[in-house]
C-alpha cells in the first residue's frame, strides 16, 4: 500500500519543488534567474498577486455623521423601443 502523503499548502509545495531545484540552498532560490518557470513568481512562498479585501457593506443609515439619503429605485426598460 503506497504511503500516505499529508495535505499541504499549495505555495509550500512550490517552496519546496524550488528548493529541490536550487539544491536545497534559499539563497539560490531568492536569486533564481530562471525565469521562464512558472513557479518563479511564487518561489518565495508567498502569493504576489494577493486579492483585494472586499469593503464591507455598510448596514446604518449613517456614515460618518452624516445621513444618507435613500435611493430612488430605478426605472427598468421592459421594450427594446422607448416611447
């Protein structure tokens, strides 16, 4: 039965191919000039490409003091010709 491999990271993974890469040296890995690898980007082991944090919505009617005033719902076109 073959053994067991535990989860891991993706971006651990791509540390530790690049490290095995590089012979086992991270200063080789930091200083990697290949860089047509793919995994190049994401040799550190860290994303560089990290999404942007959503703002959350505010649920109060005020903001900062001041009130907001609601939103008249729009008006939905239901014919291709306006009239």
């Amino acid at each position: 039965m073959a053994k067991k491999r535990p989860l891991r990271n993706p971006l651990k993974a791509i540390r530790a191919k690049c490290l095995e890469c590089c012979g086992g040296s991270p200063k080789e890995v930091r200083l990697c000039p290949d860089l047509s690898c793919v995994l190049h980007p994401f040799r550190t082991g860290k994303n560089p490409f990290p999404r942007r944090k959503r703002k959350a919505k505010d649920t109060s009617a005020t903001t900062c003091g001041v009130s907001t005033v609601a939103a008249k719902p729009r008006e939905v076109q239901l014919s291709l010709f306006a009239e």
